[in-house]
C-alpha cells in the first residue's frame, strides 16, 4: 500500500465523505493503482488533528496511521466515535476528554523520545 497528498475531488466518490467534515489536507492509500482510503485532516510543524478517515480495506487504516506517526510528533483523533477507540488506542492513543458531540471523544498521541 502506497500513501501520498491528494486532493479533495480524489475522495468525494467514498461512501462516507461529507463536504461539510473539517479538514483541509487528505492523504490516500493506494493499493493496485486504486485509491482505497483516505484521510482528512490539519497539520501545523509538527502537529496533525485527523478530522475522518474511511477505507474499503483491511490494513489501510493502519497504514494511515503508521503514516501519520512517521511525518508528525503529535496526534490528535478528533471526533473518534465509541468504535474506532479500540483502533485508536492500538496505536498509543489515549482517551484525553470528551468533546461533548454525541459521546465521542478526541485521543491524542505524543511520539516518545
């Protein structure tokens, strides 16, 4: 699986998109020349809030997230819904508050040095 920058229309025919997600940077993952999951998100120097990711695949979204800990120092999973807190914390994500949105919470990640 390949992950590179992409833009917005390369993810609009995902079942799950909705224009109105926050995020203005994607990444997509590519498994045979087909685009297979994405990511939406924020990044500053060394910062990313993953806002939504999506893929049709088993292994896309932790090649997403291996990604992720390799281009920043600190991560936070915005809006994670009750399900995806198990992925999340596979990863080293800890449950930090809860955000008030229909009991989602926004786990966070800090590389360690």
């Amino acid at each position: 699986m390949e992950i590179r920058q992409a833009d917005r229309s390369e993810i609009e025919h995902f079942q799950l998109y909705d224009a109105d997600n926050a995020g203005e940077e994607f990444i997509v993952v590519e498994h045979n020349d087909e685009i297979v999951g994405y990511a939406q998100y924020n990044s500053g120097r060394e910062d990313a809030q993953i806002f939504f990711m999506e893929s049709n695949i088993k292994g896309a979204g932790r090649a997403m997230i291996e990604w992720f800990q390799s281009e920043f120092v600190e991560i936070g999973a915005m809006n994670a819904v009750e399900t995806a807190r198990p992925f999340y914390a596979h990863f080293g994500f800890n449950d930090v508050r809860k955000n008030g949105w229909a009991g989602q919470v926004d786990m966070f990640w800090y590389l360690e040095e």
